[in-house]
C-alpha cells in the first residue's frame, strides 16, 4: 500500500489545496493514495492468469510468451523524506501465473463512516479524553479522510479474497515496535529517527486508528454495507485476525464473524 502513494507533485498540490488540514498535509491518512493507480494494479495481476492461458493454449506464438505485471515503487527518501514514486521504466515486474498474491497496508481494512451523527458521535469522544489525538485536527478534516476513505472501499476492497488482520492489545506498542526499527536503521545504516521525532511521526496516524480500529477488531471486513453486499455463507472464515504480542509472537487467533 505505501507503494501507492501520491507523486510528490500531486501530494504538493494536495497540501496547498487545503492547507488547514493537517491529515492530509504529508503522506499516511486515506487520500494521499493513487487509487486509480492501484484499481489498474490489482486488475493487472487479476487478469495476468487468464492472459497466460490464452497464449499458451491459442497459438503455436503464444506459448513461452512472458505475461509480466509492472508493480508500482515508491522512494520514502526522496524530497529529504517527503518522497516520490519511483519511474515506471524503474518499477519491478513480477512474471505470471501466480497462485498468491499478498497486498498490505497499515490501514487496510478501515471503513469509512457513512453516518453523518456517528461520525460526529467518534470525533467528540476522542477529541474528550486523552491521548487527544484527534483533538489536534478539526471535524471537517476528519470528513475529508473520512469520504475519501469510501473510495479505497468501493475500488480495492472488491479485489481481496481473504483478509489477515495483524493486531495488537494496546496502540502504544505501534510507537514501540518503530522505534524498534529506527534503532536498527541507527544500527545499520547510520540514520534514522529520533525517539521525538518517532513519537511526531506515528502520531500523524493515530486518528485513524482511534476512528476505524474498533469496527476492523470486531467486525468482518466483507461483512455487508453500503459498497458489497454479501450473504453471510460468502464472508465466513475469510477475515482472520491475529492478535501479536510486544515481542510480536502471536498471542491468538480469531475468525471474524
């Protein structure tokens, strides 16, 4: 998912568009994302299998002919950590058939809010009580990321077949596990992020999980709603959600109802 990321230009220009909402200032929260880029990605790789079939089974030509799907690639350090996408010419390419193909993201799997008063509901109670996350931004910033979520859904989510959630006990623990890997960048590579500038970082995302992250731990992803209808026989056992510990080892496991 971060390799879907917006250009640094059209980023730019997303910022200067709305300048008073900080969510969508630097790259993370839903609307920083090339949608269109990843509809055509994941159709590509869909239809890779069928393409390959077709050659090899049509004409004496087609057999041996290579199917291969470009994947999209993006550079976190360029523009001094603002970031870029890599160009095509750049980009790997992944040869087909495939019998697997995995796809994740920090964020997949939230949903939007489609009531107006619920969503007003969520924000003043965590713009109430501490952390006060959501506090730092204003409610018309939240119905930004919030609509524009509702595109991730109707485009992407269609295209996934099953659904592995990586979850934790407590959020306090995403802080944990980047400083983690700041500390193994100092280590290896001799740069990296400050515990300060670790803790201004992973704050930027901390909205979203404050608005999304209860209904993703509790509820089936392909459950129905405003985008899929599915009946129940069509859902069960696709969504798993495995629960981590602070050393990551897997605490247990749960279907998704």
């Amino acid at each position: 998912m971060d390799d879907l990321y917006l250009p640094y230009k059209d980023q730019l220009t997303l910022s200067q568009r709305y300048p008073d909402n900080k969510m969508i200032e630097f790259r993370g929260l839903p609307g920083t994302h090339d949608i269109q880029l990843g509809s055509m990605t994941f159709h590509a790789f869909c239809t890779a299998n069928q393409r390959v079939q077709s050659l090899s089974g049509n004409t004496q030509e087609g057999q041996g002919v290579p199917v291969k799907v470009p994947i999209p690639s993006y550079d976190k350090g360029l523009y001094s950590g603002r970031g870029d996408q890599i160009p095509r010419d750049q980009w790997p390419q992944a040869e087909a058939p495939f019998d697997v193909i995995l796809f994740e993201g920090w964020s997949l799997g939230f949903k939007s809010i489609r009531n107006a008063d619920q969503l007003s509901e969520i924000y003043q109670q965590h713009s109430t009580f501490p952390p006060y996350y959501l506090a730092k931004h204003s409610f018309s910033s939240l119905e930004m990321v919030n609509k524009s979520l509702e595109a991730y859904e109707k485009e992407w989510y269609s295209y996934l077949d099953i659904f592995v959630h990586l979850s934790t006990s407590s959020l306090s623990t995403i802080y944990k596990w980047r400083a983690e890997q700041e500390r193994d960048l100092w280590a290896s590579k001799g740069t990296g992020m400050t515990e300060s500038q670790v803790e201004e970082f992973v704050s930027r995302f901390m909205p979203a999980y404050e608005v999304y992250l209860e209904r993703l731990q509790r509820e089936n992803v392909f459950k129905d709603d405003d985008v899929n209808s599915l009946p129940v026989p069509a859902i069960e056992g696709r969504h798993l959600r495995l629960d981590l510990d602070e050393e990551r080892n897997l605490a247990s496991s749960t279907l998704v109802e």
